[in-house]
C-alpha cells in the first residue's frame, strides 16, 4: 500500500488482534447475525486489517455495516437459496446478506467442487458489502488450489475510456497461487486507479490524490493532486489513467469483473443491479494439472527471483503481490493492528450506544 | 489500436482475405506442416489481420516463423502428447510446435470439457509463437461459453515494478463473452504497456513510443517520447507504468499469466523456459451458471450502455474491448486487407524464393 494511506504514527493505538476480533464479533451478533455469521464475517475484517489493508478493515467498514443494519438495507439471518447447481458450479441467492458474510461459504463450495472434479467456480447474487477480496482466494491457498474472485459492486463511480457518465464501482479482481517455502502470490486490486475506501482513508489521513485518478462529473480526469472529494463529487477512472498509457486495460478488467460476477450471476451489470453486490469465486485444484510439489517449487524460483532482484535507480526492494501483507501479518500477529485513535475512540462510543461489553486501549 | 500503429494509407495494399489465407497456406504447408494444420494456423493469422490487429498477423510474424523453421527450432509436424487429463482438465505437451497450430486443438479440448461438464482447462507447455490470444477465446463463443486465454511468452522483455532486470514477456491475456444482438465482448492485451510486435510496427510506420513504455537496461524509465529501439536495447513496464499509476496492477497480472499459463502447464515461469513459450487455455459453459439467454440479454444491455454513451469533452466515441475489431472485420471481408506495400513485397519474394504459386496483387 502506498504511504500516503498509512495511519500516521502519531495517532496510531495498537490494538491486539484478539481485542479487535472480539469487539467486532460483538457488533455483528447485536446487529442480529448468528455467532457463526459473526465469526466468519469478523475474520474477513481482521484478516484485512492484520495484512495491513486498513482501508477494507474495520475502520471504514463498520459503522457503514451498522448504518445500513440500522435503515434495513442488508439481512442478517440471510437464507441463502441455490438456484443452479453442477458438479463444477453453483449460482446462489445471498438474500441481502453482508457479502463477507455469504461470501466466505461461496469460497468453500467451491472448494468442495474443485476437491472433488479438479475446478470449482459459484456465482453469487444480492449480497452487501464483500470487503477484502484477497481473502476468499487465500481459503484457496491451504488445498492447493488458486483461488480467483471478483466483484461486481454497483455502477455509479467507474467511467469507461472516453465516457461521460459512470458504469460501474469499484469492481475488484484477487488472485492467489500457493509457493513452496516462499509466502504465497496474493493479488488482489480495484479496477479503478484506487479503491474508493482508500479515497476516504486520505482523508482521515489528510493526504491527496494523484493526478489521472479521477475525473470531474463530465468525465474529464483531473490531471493535478487534489484532496478525495465527497462521493457523488467525481467519477473515477479505470486503472492506468490515459488511453496511451493503459487506461482500456483498467477498463477491459472492470467489464471483464462486471461480467464475471454481475451478468454470470444473474444479479446484472453493476449500474444496473446498483444496491446489490454481485460475487465470483473460483477454485482450481492444482494437480488436476501438474504436480502440486513441482508448481510450488517453480513458483519458488519465480518468486524468489522477484523478491532477490537488485532495485531499479532510487527504489530499496523489489517486491511481489502478498509479499509485503504477508510480513505486516507476523508484525502485527506480534505487536498489535495500528488503528488510527479516532477508529478507537468510535468503538468505544459504539460499545457504550449499544450496550456492548468490551472496551477498547 | 492507437492511430500510431495503423499502416499510412499512402503505403497500404488492400488484399482480399482469399488470396491472403491461399499464399499463407502454401508458405505453412512448403515449411512441413500438414495441409490441415496450415489451415489452423493460417486462420490464426488472417483473423488477426481482419481484426485490424496486424501486428499479430502475417507481416510480422511469417519471416520469424520462416527463419524458426529454417534453423530447426519449431517442429511442423509435433506429436502433442497428453500429460495428464481429467473430466475438466489436461496439460498438453506441444512437442515445439507452433502455438498457432496446436493452441487452437487445445481451446478446442477445453470447449468440448466445457461442453460436458461445464468447464473445461488446458495448459500447453514447450510451443512456439501463439498469435493473437483473442483467436482462442473467439472460439468459445458460438458454444455459448465466456473464453479465456493466456501465454507466457519467456522472460527477457518485462521488469517488474522497481526492478532492475526482466522476468517475463508481454505475457498477455484474453478473455471473452457472447452477446445477443450486440457484437461479442473481445478483450486481449498484453500486460506491458504496449505489445511487443506493436513496437516492432512503430518503426516500419515511423511513429514513436509513449513516455513510461520502456526502460533503459538498468530498469529506469524512459519518461519522453522516442523511436522503439532495437530488440535488446530496452526493457518494458508492465501496464500501468510508474507505481501511482498502477503499474503494480499490470505487474500483477504478468505474474498471473506467468503462473497460470508458465508453473501451471510445468513450462516453468517465463524466465527459465526462455525459448518454449506455454499457454493456458479455459472454456466456462453459461448455462451452468444462468440462463444464456438471460446472460446475452443482461451483456447487450451492458454493452449498449457503453456504446452509446456520450463520449467525454475531445473524444467522439465510447466503445468497448472487440467492437472496433468486429467493425473492421466486416470492412475488410468488403474491401480487402491493407497491407504495407512492404509486406506484399515481401509475399512475392517468398514465393519466388520458395517456389511457390501465388501472387498477391
């Protein structure tokens, strides 16, 4: 993650693992989820945060879950309903449930596919919010397996190259593969040159945007740094910016993600479907091709390369996707999650609002 | 394609598709191959050539291929071996052939495990040059199955974001999906800023590479305008460029295709394998997800979205990823091919040099 979306020392309180897991649980089971539900759904969150994703953690994400809880927007007893089923497929009914709810047993049915053909893929429909995608490919991970996922999440930020008028959201893509003794490849990206909870990180932050981000609500980009807007102020473009420089690249991917996850599940194209998120997961059994041992020692060779290589001129260290969250994991397993005071702050006023039980450093 | 890349019209030579795929044809089958894997890889190329991506088509790619045969490094009569198979899967061996010639058997074994269990991945390892990757995902269309393709093409051309020395090539990427009335959603880029054989065009053409396209041999990036430089002289960024911009985005997927297409198929990554490029291949049926008429229904309405939006202040059209291409396949199935008047040159003197019967106008 870039620097300018860092917590700033200063204002950092560490907070152990087990502290924030069980104060998140907390919320989730007040806002009506089942303890199970609320297990799956906290581990989500933290996963983001111990990766050093803030901007998918509980920073951003959970006083927007209980706001939506609160106006009957998102279920938190979904009943999730299968409407097509294969040997290798699934498509599913999340039936307004929080997506990092609903979307983690996606993941494991298609596991269980890819256990038993050599590939799993489910779709999945009507869902909330998905946060951090790399987490559902990491269930991948300890099978084996890769793990794809995408989501189609609205359609009123993204425009096309050239366009005026926005299409779709975020619309993020994750891929993941397993190494040998190497941490594992972890991709996991917004369509988007940002993704727009790292927007509103900038702005607890007080950082800016780069020019080539965004654009003014005639789709023109905005081609000096200028501070996050409030939404509905701006669109945002595809990843790569300007035409020459790859911007229809970023905007194939988005349509690409939006297909995968909103049209394949039924759910629709994102500015179509607009509240409801939409969800791709996808599990390949490695030795359905190759020797898993034999993949996981070349992707050795090729990781190592990456993570050994001398640095271009002004830069100290070459690194590769899950690299660097894989290290932040350890540190902060060990030294606690730095959230920003306020973060801290809003849970202790949230476990006092809602008659909750655990108080925060 | 960027105007830079288009032939001037002062040098074109327009060629009927007939005569191009004739003179083609007789050059595969007088280099060893049988006449139907000519006819494979000739339409590999001059769909290619209709598509308007020329340079994927026969003026750049015959001489290399001629030169390959001639000093015994692509094998025209392979015997592709079956490494491993299950209901939804295999990995192939290509026994050196060129990739035209057995990645499209390949998407056709995939397509047909699609057909039967509703997904269907192949990997191929030890090929020569595999074209325009969109050929493959086209193929899956008219099953009413989404496309995937991808090839890891070696390791002397890519750095990595903040690296000093190249890891892969242009490892491009394709991915496709039908619609109803609307034509077909066709993206296929490589995951460098700009392809490989695309640079190779500037020069014949005369136009000049954009700012953060490639690197000098220490990794820095050249941030002006200049002439593509000789094979060997450069490095390529992956797409995005610089880090803000989200060159760690195009980095990514290299590094996906390297997996997917390279460790998965027991190629080995791009940077090992060097001379034997591998190729990975994937066919999902809709209907084992949604309806596919509801799916072409929901892309058409996407698709038309995008088509008809009113373009951004500068620009006179949105389009999207494979409209252009489809556009000028009909244009040119009317008019003929243009040709640089080099190129054509080039048939004519072939076929004195080896004895062959056509002639192009």
């Amino acid at each position: 993650m870039l620097k300018r979306f860092l917590v700033p020392e200063a204002d950092q309180v560490l907070v152990s693992e087990q502290a924030a897991r069980a104060a998140t649980q907390e919320i989730f089971e007040k806002m009506g989820m089942s303890r199970e539900d609320a297990a799956l759904s906290t581990d989500v969150l933290i996963t983001s945060d111990l990766r050093g994703c803030e901007s998918h953690g509980v920073s951003n994400m959970l006083r927007n879950y209980i706001a939506q809880y609160k106006a009957g927007r998102q279920n938190p007893r979904p009943d999730v309903k299968v409407l097509r089923e294969s040997p290798v497929s699934a498509t599913l009914d999340g039936d307004k449930g929080l997506g990092i709810q609903v979307g983690p047993r996606a993941m494991t049915m298609a596991i269980e596919k890819a256990e038993a053909t050599g590939m799993g893929a489910v779709t999945l429909q009507n869902c909330g919010h998905f946060g951090m995608l790399a987490y559902y490919t990491l269930m991948a991970l300890e099978h084996d397996m890769i793990g794809i996922c995408m989501v189609s999440a609205g359609g009123r930020l993204q425009v096309p190259v050239f366009g005026s008028e926005p299409v779709y959201g975020t619309q993020p893509i994750a891929w993941a593969a397993p190494a040998g003794k190497m941490p594992p490849f972890v991709f996991d990206v917004a369509t988007t040159q940002v993704a727009a909870n790292k927007m509103m990180l900038t702005r607890r932050i007080g950082s800016q945007l780069e020019p080539g981000w965004i654009t003014t609500l005639d789709g023109t980009p905005i081609m000096e740094p200028v501070d996050a807007p409030n939404y509905g102020g701006f669109y945002m473009l595809p990843f790569g910016g300007t035409r020459e420089n790859g911007g229809h690249k970023g905007y194939g991917f988005a349509t690409i993600v939006d297909i995968m996850a909103g049209v394949l599940s039924g759910n629709g194209p994102g500015f179509v479907a607009e509240a409801s998120n939409a969800q791709f997961v996808m599990a390949m059994k490695i030795e359905a091709f190759v020797d898993a041992a034999k993949f996981k020692g070349d992707l050795d060779v090729l990781l190592e390369r990456l993570a050994n290589m001398k640095p271009a001129k002004g830069h100290d260290r070459v690194y590769y996707a899950g690299l660097i969250e894989h290290e932040e994991v350890e540190k902060r397993r060990r030294e606690g999650i730095p959230y920003h005071r306020e973060v801290v702050d809003w849970f202790n006023s949230t476990a006092r609002e809602l008659e909750l039980s655990y108080s925060l450093p």
